[in-house]
C-alpha cells in the first residue's frame, strides 16, 4: 500500500518559489557557475553519495536554464583519505588511497572506477560538464597554501575555533620517498613566518624528512577536514575574482548547521573576508532511527545486515536495479531541485526502498 509523503515547507523553504533564486544577490552575469562538491574515494559510492552528486549535476541543470549561464559540476577527490593503518614498534602510520596497493593498483584507482561511471553517468542525464580535481591539484593551490600558512601564524585563535577539543592543530605530512604517514600527532613540529611554513616528519623506514610550505610551491602538505573546508572557500572567492567565475559548495546536510557556521564563515571572518561563498546542503539520508546513513559505519562495523544491499554501494545498485534504477534515482532527485519544498528536508533509506519498489512495480 502506497503511503503518502509530505513535504512542508521549512526555513528558507518559504521564502523563494526556486533555488537559483538564492544566487541573485552574487549572480552579476560572471562568464561560468561552478557547483564544487567532493567525496573519500575509500569504496564504491553509498546512497547519500550518489544523490549528494546527483544533487550537484541536478543543481547545475537547474541554475543553467533559469540564469542561461554556462555551468560545470567540479569533483573533489579526496584521495588523501587513508587506506590503511600499519603498526611501527606500536606507532600507528597511515597510507593514503594513492600510495595503498591491492593487485599491483592504487586504492585510488580502483575505487574511482565506479564514480567516473557516475559522474559520467550524471552528465549525460544532466548535459553538464564535469572535471575532476584530485586532493593533491587542490593542496598545491596558491590560496590553499597562503591560508595555511596565514592559520598557523595566528594557530592559538584557530586551535581554538577548528579544533576545540584537541591540543593542536592537525596538519599531516606523509614521507616523500613512500607516502606513509603519522595516523594520529599529537603536537605538529613545525617553524613559520608570514611567508612560508616548514613541517618536520618521521618515517620509520626512511627516517626524519622536512616539508616546506610556500605560497608558490607545491610539497605536498596533507590537511584535514577543518582546514580543507576554510582554505577551500578561500581559494573559491580568490578564484571567482580572478576568473569571473562564480563558484557555490555543494555538500551533504552533515555539513550544515553549526560546522558551517563555526569552522567555515567565523573562520573567513577571523582571515578578513566580508563576503562568503554560497553554499547549498544536500537532503541527508537517513537510517530508521534517525541518523544518518553513514558508509564509513559500515565499512568500519559491517552495520546495516537489515538494509536492502542496493543501497549500501553503486556495485550492489546496479547488479539490484540495474540502469533504470538509477533513471529513477536521478528523476527523483532533480525533483528535489524542482522543488524548494523537496530540497530542504532529509530522506530516509525506507523512503527509498518505497519509491523503488514502487517503480519495479509498475
């Protein structure tokens, strides 16, 4: 028996009639309209994944025909994520996707398979284009850099702000001879002027190495989610001003709320911005109870034995539902775009499970 969904308007909900009606006020005919989203690249693409990137190809349709302005969905890989833990005389060190191997292949490799499928998969379905900017492109940024080098000089304030229940900032280096790194420091060794940034590392296997951070150079320096998120909307509006170009962050609902508030505007605030870049939270997907259906739940815990397999990676999807299947996802999620009242809630995995076996049915 079908039951009935309600969508009742929320917050910003009741104010505009569509979403590209929320750009106005930055939109002043700039030449291109970047939609920046990223995601790990740690395994196949769970369900909040794939509609949060859905979410963005869907957004840059939407924005394209109502403003008639050229748009382009940017992905960042995040393949600095770690793919492993190894265990030195009781020192936990980390490799990242790029530098963990299964098969003589990078993890990197293997898991972006399937979300090169999507996303190419997604630009058809939405005739956007779409580029590719992996971690490392981003960390060799100019602004990145200069930020970073900017948090550090005043990092008394910034400890406080980004990382309230640490005793330091955390910034990873990884050895440059074999990309292994320091899981968890405790304390960052490092020396700075306004200028440039020097890290000091250890490997176990290569022994001590030094990192050198400038604005204009491009040692790798590997940063978490915190300064990711400041640097990143720095980079955005450094960018757009040089470029013409008007960038908006598409993230997953999880980001929204306090986090965007505290870790990204106080922080552009506290660097001497007045103006922020736009962001927009896609629905997040919920399990039954409530919380958010998390792949990295799963991965850790094999958590979810009760929920449809389909929902738990693209692989599984596909092989359940096959292409229709996400025919029907993406049509699903462009009505949220459609829709103020669809976007701004969030969705549940039994919602999903519905709306799919509802179309099977057909």
């Amino acid at each position: 028996m079908k039951r009935e969904v309600f969508y009742p308007p929320v917050g910003i909900a009741h104010i505009i009639n569509k979403l590209s009606d929320l750009i106005l006020y930055k939109y002043k005919g700039q030449k291109k309209i970047i939609i920046n989203t990223s995601a790990q690249p740690n395994s196949s693409p769970h369900l909040g994944t794939i509609t949060t990137l859905m979410t963005a190809f869907a957004l840059a349709s939407k924005i394209r025909d109502d403003l008639k302005v050229e748009t382009v969905v940017q992905f960042d890989e995040l393949e600095n994520s770690p793919a492993e833990t190894i265990d030195y005389d009781g020192e936990i060190y980390y490799k990242d996707q790029r530098h963990s191997f299964y098969n003589q292949k990078s993890k990197e490799e293997i898991n972006m398979k399937s979300f090169k499928k999507i996303l190419k998969q997604l630009s058809v379905f939405s005739n956007v284009p779409y580029v590719i900017r992996s971690y490392n492109e981003f960390q060799s940024n100019e602004y990145v850099r200069q930020t970073l080098i900017n948090i550090i000089n005043d990092k008394e304030y910034f400890k406080k702000l980004l990382f309230p229940s640490a005793s330091d900032l955390h910034i990873r280096t990884i050895c440059p001879t074999c990309g292994l790194g320091k899981k968890t420091i405790k304390k960052i060794e490092e020396k700075h002027n306004t200028n440039e940034m020097i890290l000091k590392g250890f490997c176990p296997i290569h022994g001590s190495y030094e990192v050198k951070v400038t604005k204009n150079n491009t040692e790798y320096v590997d940063i978490n989610t915190q300064f990711r998120d400041l640097t990143k909307g720095v980079a955005m509006l450094e960018e757009d001003k040089k470029s013409n170009t008007l960038t908006i962050m598409l993230d997953g609902g999880d980001w929204s709320g306090i986090w965007a508030q505290r870790v990204h505007t106080e922080g552009l605030v506290k660097l001497g911005y007045t103006e922020f870049p736009i962001r927009f939270f896609a629905p997040v997907i919920l399990d039954w109870s409530g919380a958010k259906f998390s792949k990295s739940l799963y991965l850790k815990n094999e958590a979810y034995k009760d929920i449809n397999s389909a929902f738990i990676n693209y692989d599984n999807f596909i092989e359940y539902y096959g292409e229709k299947g996400m025919d029907r996802l993406w049509n699903e999620v462009k009505s949220w775009i459609d829709d103020p009242k669809k976007f701004f809630r969030d969705y549940s995995v039994d919602y999903f499970q519905m709306i799919m076996e509802e179309k099977n049915h057909e």
